[in-house]
C-alpha cells in the first residue's frame, strides 16, 4: 500500500542561525477564540508598566544662575550646546552630554530679554538696558569683551535671527532689523503697524519662509510683517496679550502662541481669523512655547511652574512635568535629536527632562527594540478601553495646580450656564415680540 504525504525541509521554517525546527502557526481566528483576551491584558500590563517607569527629570545643568532664568536658545549646528540668559544680566553656554557650564559672561546690567545663536555660531543677545551685544561663546581662552554692540532708544524685549542672511530682528516699541556685518550701525529696517504705539512682547522669524516675521504687542495683537516690502500683512487681536510665538518647522505656515488667558493657540497665517487648535490645561499663564523639531509636539512653560507637552492635533497635553522646588518656568525648548526637553525657571535652575517619560537611552538588543514596538502597537489598539484610558491619562500634579484646575472648571461651567441662559432668555423675547407683531397684523386686517 502506498501513502503519498506532503513534505518540506525544516531548514526552510526555521530560526535562523538556529537548528531547531520552527512550529507552523495556524493563524485562523476561530483556532484562537481567546487571542484578543490575551492582547487586551497585554495592552494593560504594558500601559502599567509604562507609567511606573516614567520618570521623566534626568537632572539639572551645573549650579544654574543666580537670578531666574528668563531665556534658552540651542545652537543650530551643535546637538550639545545651549544657552541660558538670567534676570542678573548674565549669559551662560551649557555642555548638554556633561551637563556643565563651559562659558559665562556678564552680558547686561539688568534682564536678559533674548538670546540666539548666529549661523557662525556666535551668540547675540539683548537686554532692557538697551543694547544688544554679539559674543563668541566658542572662544574660552579669555574673557574677552564682546565683538559688537547695537544701542537702541528703548529696552529691548526679545531678538530672533534669519536663517541665511546675516541678519538679526529685535523688538522695543517697534521691530528693527540690523546687519551683522555692519556693527553699531543705524537699523536697515524698521517695522510697526501704522496705528500702534505698545510694546512689542514677543516677535519671530519664520526659519522656512524666511521673509516673515510674527510679533505680538501689549495691545492683544498679533502681526505678520513681510521682509520684502518691509510692510505689515495681517492684524489680529486675541483676547488677551500673548508671551512667545513658535513656528512649526515642518509645516511653514503654522504657528503657535503662548496667551496670558491660559490657552495655547496654533494659527494658519494664511487665515488669522480662527484658530486651527487651542491646547487647554494649564492654570496660569503661559510663558513660553515652542515646536519640537518634527513638528508634531510642543512644548510650554507656565506661570503654574508646571511644564507641559501637547500633540499639536490634540486639545489636552499628553504629560506634564513638574518637582517640589521648581518655581514660576518661564523657558523651555527642545533639543534637537527630539529627546529631551530644557526648562528654565525662575528658581535659577535649568532642568533637563525626557521628552518620552518612561524611554530610556540606553542600547538595546532586537528582541528588546521587538518588544517595545509590539507594546506600543497593543498600545495603540486598545487605547479607547475604559481601564486602559483611565491609566494612560492619569497624572499626578501640585496641590496647586489640582485646586486652581478644579476652580477653573467651575468657573468655565458658570460662563456656560450664563450664556445658555441668556440664549433662552433671548429666543423668549423674540418669540414673544414675535407673538404680538402677529397680534398685532392680525388686529389690522380685522
């Protein structure tokens, strides 16, 4: 009797580099009745794990300042290098890998309004004594004083540089443009909006099209300007006075402004008469705010001494980032491998977070990187569950900011209910004014 059976080699099944024989898996859904059972609980371990190892400080940068830090800037062409500017005048360039100061000077008598660094990696800053002066933060030999100085008529509250021209922008009462290469030169541009006399508070260069320029005023205005023309484009007017202006650095016509109303808005330049997103959780105002460099994350520090990270297509922030001694924040950036996050606050200090609470840097082996992605693709598919939701969301924040969180709401439920009742009110009197002009016609044509 002959039997004809089918057949393969093991070698072509099995594990490589391995000679022992890989089982054949039936992948039929009615073989595995319990295969989403055994996901879900996954899913849920793996967001438990998660959260018991976040733990987002790294540490802080050397001794900090002295006085509160108002202003962080990264050098364009260096991942390890930033700067931090005090409310003592003093300038300091930070080594992120040893976490040490490896420059300082005393750059202003007061305030260090802004700093950035050039494309040839000097470092220009200006403070509210009126000058803006030029550094050279890579030569550590000596103290040397500074290579150039600009005077203004006004003190000057922020400073932004083009990516390409040697050209830097700085904001008092009005926005001038002056050339690197022509020291304690008059301005080459001046702009303002015809009709407005307040204090420009924040401005920024957009580093993709680089002929416009944002800027927000004491006054709640928001103003594009174009380079070109030297001529404002666009007025708009919010409800409150904004703090920092961010450029998306991925999409070149989106942007986001940090408001003194709490909220964080993002815009298109293209239409300034509604906001495309508006990130809603802090308590207090927010000071600063900036995109990560794939444009798909902010990052804000507030007057809550809270730091908080946003997907910019989210309305709520994914983590929030504070300790027990950290104070008013009134700076934060990314770095620019996406990884971490620097804040500055007004307890001197310069800390240094995980962008990603619970990753690590170290290197890990493929079964490890294997594990992690099939964690985060379970992850990803049973967000929605009740249980695992619950988990991802919670957040352990300052007595603080829990009580001003919960008598904001209760505020934001009375202006709701006010204007729902003002609405009824207002639909009554018209049906009623409606009712009799009906009367009345009726009464006519008797």
């Amino acid at each position: 009797m002959k039997i004809k059976a089918l057949s393969r080699s093991t070698a072509s099944h099995q594990a490589p580099g391995s000679d022992v024989a890989r089982q054949p898996r039936n992948l039929d859904p009615a073989q595995h009745p319990f295969e989403r059972a055994r996901e879900y609980t996954r899913a849920l371990n793996a967001t438990k794990l998660e959260r018991m190892f976040a733990q987002p400080f790294v540490g802080q940068l050397g001794k900090g300042h002295v006085d509160g830090v108002y202003t962080l800037a990264k050098d364009p062409k260096a991942l390890d290098r930033f700067a931090s500017g005090s409310g003592d005048g003093v300038v300091k360039v930070w080594d992120l890998p040893s976490r040490d100061e490896v420059w300082q000077t005393q750059a202003h008598e007061n305030l260090v309004k802004g700093i950035c660094w050039t494309t040839d990696q000097k470092l220009l800053s200006c403070g509210s004594d009126k000058t803006v002066k030029l550094f050279d933060p890579y030569n550590t030999t000596s103290k040397s004083p500074p290579i150039a100085t600009w005077l203004g008529n006004n003190a000057f509250t922020g400073i932004t540089r083009h990516r390409t021209d040697p050209t830097f922008a700085v904001s008092s009462s009005a926005i001038s443009l002056y050339d690197l290469t022509r020291p304690s030169s008059t301005p080459t541009q001046t702009l303002s909006w015809p009709t407005s006399i307040d204090t420009i508070t924040a401005l920024a260069l957009n580093q993709t099209e680089t002929s416009i320029l944002a800027s927000t005023a004491t006054d709640r205005s928001l103003v594009l300007y174009d380079l070109r023309t030297s001529s404002p484009l666009h007025r708009s007017v919010l409800t409150l006075a904004s703090n920092a202006i961010s450029w998306n650095p991925m999409e070149a016509f989106n942007l986001a402004v940090a408001n003194e109303d709490h909220n964080i808005y993002l815009f298109d330049m293209r239409n300034l008469s509604r906001a495309l997103n508006i990130l809603k959780d802090h308590v207090s105002a927010v000071m600063d705010v900036e995109f990560s460099p794939t444009g798909e994350e902010l990052v804000s520090a507030s007057y809550d001494r809270s730091v908080r990270l946003w997907k910019r297509n989210e309305g709520h922030s994914r983590d929030v980032y504070h300790t027990k001694r950290m104070q008013r924040v009134f700076s934060a950036c990314w770095t620019p491998d996406n990884a971490y996050i620097l804040s500055g606050s007004d307890d001197g200090n310069i800390r240094l977070w995980r962008s990603t609470a619970s990753a690590r840097s170290s290197i890990k082996s493929a079964g490890e990187r294997q594990k992690l992605e099939y964690d985060a693709a379970l992850k990803e598919r049973y967000k929605h569950m009740p249980e695992i939701r619950r988990i991802g969301r919670h957040r352990h924040v300052p007595v603080q900011v829990k009580k001003a969180g919960e008598i904001k709401q209760e505020e934001l439920k009375a202006i709701k209910r006010r204007d729902e009742n003002e609405r009824k009110h207002s639909r009554k009197g018209q049906k009623a004014r409606r009712s009799e002009r009906e009367k009345m016609v009726l009464a006519t044509e008797k």
